[in-house]
C-alpha cells in the first residue's frame, strides 16, 4: 500500500519483490502496526525523503535467507559517525532515515531492511501481538525513563502506546492515572483493566498530584493541563513526533522546578532493552487486526479515535 502524494489515499500496487544490497535482508512481512506517525506522514505533517513510500514501520517479518523472525522499528538507518551516533544518541542524527518514511515500510507482503537496524523478537508474542512493540512500546519505554522514577504517573491519550507503558509501568510498583477523551467510557474501562488506579478525562485534575505525566496524544492544548496536574519537581514528556502548537501558559505552571522535555525517535538500545523486558512484565498487547487493502481504514479509525487498542495490519 503506497502513499504517492500527502494527504492522497493509500493506494495498492503490484511491484516485484524488493531486492537488497549488503548489509540488508528482505522480510516476508507477517504483520505491521499502525502508528498516528503513519498518520502525520499521510497528511503531509511528517515528511520524509521519498515519495511514493510504503508506510508502516512496526514490521514482523522472517528473513527469508535465515528463516529468523525479526522486529523493524522506525529508526531504520544512521551515519554512525556524527556527534549523536558517537555519544549514543543515535535517535538525534540528522541524517536518519525512517522506515515507513524515508524507507519502504511494512504495509506491504514484503519488506527490504538494514540488518543493523533489525531487533530479535521475543518468545511469547505472536506475530500480531508482537507488532505494537517496535514503536507504541519502544517509544512508551523511551517516554517513561525520561520520566525518571515516578511513582504517580499520568497518561495522557490511551492508546496503543499508553496501554502497553500502562502495564510496565504497574509492573514497577507505579500508580497510573490515566487521562481519556471525554465520555470515553470504554477507554476509561481498558485502562483500569490494565491497572490504571484513575481514569478521567483529559481535562480533568486527578485526584493526586502527580509525579510525571506522558502524553501521547498529539494535541498541544494538553501540555499546560498536564503541567498542573504534575507536582513540583514533575516531569511531562511529549512522546509524539508531531503535536499541534502549545498554546500560552502562565510561567507558574512551569515554575517549581517542573520539566517538560520531548522524545526524538527511539534507539537500538532502547529496542534491546525493551524487547527484553517484556516479556517479565509480561506485556499484553490487546490488536485489532485489518488485512492489508484496509490500510486506509485503519488510519482513518486511529485517526476519529475509533480504537483504544493497537490496530495492526496483516498481508
């Protein structure tokens, strides 16, 4: 499924199986998560290097030259020479390149990636359950060790990313209070499920300061919300790629030491440590699935916020 132009349909195509150079293996894709980046670089707000591209960039794929099965994330390719690459920073190199953007992705049957760039998957996890791991997990993870070590923590937007840091998150003896659209009930629901102490809508005060705050939904407007809603000394993470502009806000609500800071992308570190993790949480992923022609729908649904699951996309 190619996108040929921002804010175009994705449209299917036929095209002969990818062929790879050194350094990269080509991927029997058995599933694909549905990132809101996919959406940003649908709607033009994310431009990456090339069109048209196949998006997706949370792929299961078997190397066909090995039969292993392996996990593609959205970092898909560094210099490894600039100041960032050098000091383990490697998600600030300006000169990546991401799958799904600058790279041919995953909503497609097969898929072509730099084998440095390839993360082992762990046993436990299907091919579908595995999918939501490589970026709403990976960037949750990120997202909640720049937190550093809350013990009340805030989600803001309960999604596929907030539903898996959700469950990590209670595995580390935090207390989550979770922020949810307004008369979404059944998100609500699906967070204390998972553990969640609180669920309110995001306009609400919990019912404790909190400690740190994620937001995962990228809505600016939510930035000063959460900056009240976190203690002196708190920390908000913006964990999205894009956000709408933060509106104004009076210097108190950032006074008393509070943080805000943003995250950038992910590392491979952050994809070892995590994979490993998981599986002692355990993480359950809760997906639903679409086959590949409907795409589209599936970023439309994510888009209107019809899910409060991880939605994946299967050939």
């Amino acid at each position: 499924m190619r996108l040929k132009g921002p804010g175009r349909a994705l449209e299917r195509d036929i095209v002969a199986v990818p062929r790879t150079s050194p350094d990269e293996v080509l991927l029997e894709v058995r599933a694909c998560g549905v990132c809101r980046t996919d959406l940003h670089v649908l709607d033009g707000e994310v431009r990456g290097s090339r069109l048209p591209v196949v998006l997706g960039h949370q792929i299961v794929g078997v190397d066909e030259a090995t039969g292993e099965r392996l996990g593609v994330p959205w970092l898909g390719w560094t210099c490894g020479a600039c100041r960032f690459c050098r000091s383990g920073r490697e998600n600030l190199c300006a000169q990546a390149r991401f799958t799904g953007c600058d790279i041919d992705g995953g909503f497609a049957a097969y898929a072509v990636a730099d084998e440095r760039f390839c993360l082992p998957l762990p046993e436990g996890f299907g091919d579908r359950e595995a999918a939501p791991l490589l970026c709403a997990g990976l960037i949750g993870h990120r997202a909640l060790r720049m937190a550093g070590d809350p013990e009340r923590l805030g989600l803001y937007g309960f999604g596929a990313a907030a539903h898996i840091v959700c469950q990590v998150a209670v595995h580390e003896g935090r207390r989550v209070f979770a922020f949810t659209r307004a008369g979404d009930d059944a998100a609500a629901a699906f967070a204390r499920s998972l553990g969640a102490e609180w669920a309110g809508a995001a306009e609400d005060r919990p019912p404790e300061e909190l400690d740190a705050a994620l937001i995962f939904a990228p809505v600016g407007a939510l930035v000063p919300l959460a900056l009240r809603a976190v203690a002196r000394g708190g920390t908000v993470v913006c964990a999205g790629i894009h956000m709408s502009d933060i509106p104004a806000f009076p210097y108190a609500d950032l006074w008393g030491e509070r943080s805000l800071r943003s995250v950038a992308n992910l590392t491979r570190r952050d994809g070892e440590e995590f994979l490993r993790l998981a599986p002692r949480v355990p993480v359950r992923t809760t997906v639903t699935v679409y086959p590949l022609a409907r795409a589209g729908d599936a970023l439309e649904d994510l888009r209107h916020g019809r899910l409060s699951r991880a939605a994946v996309v299967v050939p």
